[in-house]
C-alpha cells in the first residue's frame, strides 16, 4: 500500500485541526484500505494515534478507533455523522 505524501500530509492537517469531515472524505477515498491506512502510517516514527492523541482531539481518536474495528470486520463504512 502506498499512498502520497499529499494524502498523509492532508490526514495529519486534518487530524491536528479536528477536522473529522475532512478526515471522513480523505479515509472515503481509501474505504477499503482504512485499517491499513491507519494502521500503517507513520511519520517522523509517529502513528496517526500518536499525533491524533497529542493534539487532544478524543473525537477524531474515537473515529479512528471505530474505523480499525470495522475494518477489522472488513466491513469499512464510513460513517458521517459526527461523534
């Protein structure tokens, strides 16, 4: 799985700003990849979780949690509403 920097580079944006619409249509974009995505990232030897955490945002932390466990099922639904 390889993905751009862009892609990466907007998710982190995204995460540090709390921005879960943005974060819900980056993830869209890869439904079938989310737990890989999540689970393969890194950046500067940082996970998504790592950055997701240190920026206090426990609702993007809960979406991201609720993707790895649907993905876990391989049924990815990517859920609009806000947490």
């Amino acid at each position: 799985m390889k993905k751009s920097k862009e892609f990466f580079g907007d998710l982190i944006q995204a995460t540090m700003q709390g921005d879960l619409t943005r974060i819900k249509l980056l993830l869209a974009q890869h439904s079938n990849e989310v737990g890989e995505v999540l689970k393969g990232f890194q950046s500067e030897g940082k996970t998504i979780f790592h950055i997701v955490a240190s920026s206090g945002r426990a609702n993007v932390m809960r979406y991201f949690l609720s993707c790895l466990a649907d993905a876990s099922e391989r049924k990815v639904v990517i859920n609009t509403q806000d947490n």
